[in-house]
C-alpha cells in the first residue's frame, strides 16, 4: 500500500517562506481535491499533515482510506524550531500536542506515552532557520522515524538523511511536502503486503517501509512559490470583483 506521508492544503495557515509570507498563504490546495487528486495518481491511503492543524480532518474523516497527521511546530532543547510529523493521532491528541509544542521534553514524554509515531521532517533543510548542533543529537535519540526523501529537498539533502537514518537503525518515510495540486505523490512511503489501513500503519511504525524517491531542488521551490503567489493574486482579484458588483 502506499501513501504520500507530507501533504499540505489551504489550512497550513500563513506562508512561511520570507518575502512570500506578506501575502499568501501556504497553500490553496482544498482537502478534497488533495484526496480526489491523491486517489488518482494511485495513493491507496490519504493523510494530510498541514502545519499545527487537523482541520482537514473535519472533511477527510468520512473516508475509510483516511487518517489523520500532521506537522507540528516544535521548539527543540537548542531553541531552535523544527518540523515534527505526528501520524494517525485524535483531535484530543492534537489539542495536547499543540500545549506541548514549545516544550519539546513534555512533548516527547506525551508522544511515547499515546505511542503515536513521530518524526524529524526535512532534516538538512533551513525552513525552518538555523539548526544547531545539538539538534542532530536529538533526532538521534527522540526520533523514531526520519523522512529521508522529501521531492522538494535537494538530491543530495535526501541522501544525507537516508544514509544517517540507515545507520542509526530509523524508520524511514517519504513525502511530496506539495503545497500545490501538480507535486502530489511525486514523493511516498510504501508498505508492501499491506491490505488494509491498520496493516500500513503497523508496517509503518515496525519500518517495513519502501520509499519511493523523487528530488527536487531550487527549480520545483520556485515554480511552487509562483504558483501559490499566482493563486493569491486570483483571490485578490476575485475578491475586488465581487465587492464592486
């Protein structure tokens, strides 16, 4: 079975990205295009994982082949922040999360307790500001699983995780990290033998993981960026339309 594991839509809030952040959001994406579209290139499993959000959740549930994540803003021990994906958790669990989020020792502690499985997110990526040292540290020892292929992130940032992760014995996971419609599934994570939605999670989180590789780079970065700018500027203009009529 496979699923694309870093998934956006229009509920990932404010863009985060300088410059780009003064006037869009993002994405645009409506969870239900992502799952329609998903289900199309052949993903046998949907999740979405906006930043700090279950929102989607809300349209998405009703889906048998759905479950819910999402990617957490975490400030790590360092100070520094890092982007943290949270699989198949309840609305509960993110409400906790979210209290947590800011303490990384409290939130670690509450990860293992729910046994919800988690993970470091675009680990060589400046996304999310400078990393320190002292980060990869504690990816080595908190983190049970690694996204080692994100199709957004350079060939050889992907590289890197996957052969850190390999030696340091991580389960591994892969995702498109799309934020518009046409990067959907450039990136996911199989499970092979899985038959059903609890069959790809328990393989999920024993790491019988077979990641399916697609690199990206500056060009998919910037063509990404242009099209959501592009989609801000659509809705300004709609918006002025509809206010003169």
């Amino acid at each position: 079975m496979r699923c694309d594991l870093h998934v956006h839509t229009r509920f990932s809030g404010p863009c985060t990205i300088p410059v780009a952040r003064r006037f869009c959001r993002e994405s645009y994406n409506q969870p239900l295009d992502v799952y329609h579209r998903l289900k199309k290139l052949g993903m046998h499993l949907v999740t979405v994982t906006d930043h700090d959000s279950l929102d989607a959740a809300a349209e998405l549930s009703r889906f048998p082949d759905f479950f819910a994540s999402e990617e957490v803003t975490v400030t790590l021990p360092s100070g520094t922040e890092a982007h943290v994906a949270v699989y198949d958790l309840t609305e509960r669990q993110h409400i906790e999360i979210q209290a947590r989020r800011t303490d990384f020792p409290r939130l670690a502690a509450y990860l293992r307790e729910q046994q919800l499985l988690f993970g470091i997110n675009h680990l060589f990526s400046s996304l999310t500001g400078r990393r320190a040292a002292a980060d990869y540290q504690c990816f080595a020892r908190h983190f049970p699983a690694w996204e080692v292929c994100n199709s957004a992130m350079l060939r050889r940032a992907n590289n890197q995780a996957a052969r850190y992760a390999d030696a340091l014995g991580k389960i591994t996971t892969a995702g498109s990290d799309s934020h518009v419609m046409r990067t959907l599934a450039s990136a996911f994570t199989e499970v092979p033998g899985a038959r059903t939605k609890r069959e790809y999670l328990d393989g999920l989180r024993a790491g019988r993981t077979r990641i399916q590789r697609a690199h990206g780079g500056w060009h998919r970065v910037t063509t990404d960026v242009a099209a959501i700018s592009l989609r801000s500027e659509e809705r300004r203009v709609g918006k002025e339309c509809r206010s003169r009529w």
